[in-house]
C-alpha cells in the first residue's frame, strides 16, 4: 500500500521494540444478525482463520484474540482468549484489555470484519515513523480498528473506560504524536471495507 505519513517530522523508517497482534472478533455482530468472524472469505476459510494467520506474519512475540466468551471455537487458534474488562465499551475495551494483558511495546490491531487488509498494510503501519503508535486515514476517517497502539496508551485508555468515555477516536486524539497518522490514497480506500451488515456482506461477497 502507498501512504503518505502524516506527521511534519521526517527519518529513517524502523521497526521498534517488541510486537504483540490482536485479533478484534468480540464483536456483537447486531447489525449482521450472526457471528461475523465465522463468515467465509473468499478461499474458504471463516474470517477469523485467515485474518489471524494474517497477523501471526508479522513476527508477534504475543498473540491474542479480543473475543466474547461464548465464542468457545475460538480456543483451537492456541492464541491467547482475551475477555473484555468492561461491558459495553465497544472496541475499545477490547483493544485496552489486550494492551494490559501483553508484555510487548506495540500492540497490532486488526478486526476481524475487515477482510480486504493485507500485509502491506500491516507492514506499513509497523514501519512508521517513531516509536509509539499508527493509524492509517482515509480522507476525514480514521481506521482504528487496523492501527498499532502503544503500550503507554493502556492507562489513558483504563481512565477514559472508567469515565464512561468509550470513544476510540477521541483516544486516539488525546494520544497526540504517540499516533501517527499514515495517510490512504484515495484510490486504495477499498482495503478498509467493513463488512459489517448483510448489505456489506451482499456488496462484498459479489464484487
């Protein structure tokens, strides 16, 4: 994937400390009426298999899936089953319970709903400028649901749960610098496709 960075501060692109992934598939799945992350992409496998192999290339010392615990076929990925801490706090919980539990520097988050994600785009949030967090943006939209969270980030996080703030943009705004932004040429949006509602799934599942 082409980006652009979105920081004014320029350097050598580098990875930087350790790397732990995270599978987003905790999801209510409301609006599509059943368990997104057993829908079956295009080479057969449930969404959950082939996102999950996806994030275990990039090298992760610590692998984990943000699930809800009635989603017991989870437990043959041998990752890590991490449960919410907070009931209805949407991704976010999810994304702030994985951060406390890991040992690593940088979290890697991708959700299972967001099929169209590949490598590249992964590995060009993992090379960003720095050494804290990124996340791509599509024109006025972020995506913060495939981005790279700093450790660091998990007390802000922890508060902002606490309050009853569970907005992961207004998050990642208070993060400042510690989230570059990673800019998607127009032309690439598609990635970023959510299916997340039948009629996504009809658009997706046909084109």
């Amino acid at each position: 994937v082409a980006v652009r960075r979105g920081s004014r501060h320029h350097g050598r692109m580098k990875e930087a400390g350790t790397l732990a992934v995270a599978l987003m598939a905790g999801g209510r799945s409301t609006r599509m009426g059943r368990d997104k992350a057993l829908l079956v992409d295009r080479k057969g496998r449930e969404f959950w298999r082939g996102r999950l192999e996806l994030l275990r290339q990039m090298g992760a010392a610590e692998v984990f899936i943000s699930c809800r615990e009635d989603q017991g076929y989870l437990a043959e990925s041998g990752a890590r089953l991490v449960f919410d801490q907070w009931e209805n706090t949407g991704p976010m919980g999810g994304i702030v319970s994985c951060l406390e539990a890991m040992e690593a520097d940088r979290l890697l988050v991708l959700a299972v709903d967001l099929p169209e994600v590949t490598r590249a785009e992964l590995t060009a949030l993992l090379t960003a400028e720095g050494e804290g967090g990124a996340v791509f943006r599509c024109g006025r939209f972020l995506e913060p649901l495939v981005a790279v969270y700093p450790k660091a980030m998990a007390g802000s996080g922890r508060r902002r749960l606490e309050a009853g703030e569970f907005a992961l943009l207004e998050w990642i705004a208070e993060a400042g610098e510690a989230m570059r932004g990673l800019e998607v040429p127009e032309e690439e949006a598609g990635r970023f496709v959510n299916v997340n509602d039948p009629a996504a799934w009809e658009r997706w599942v046909t084109s």
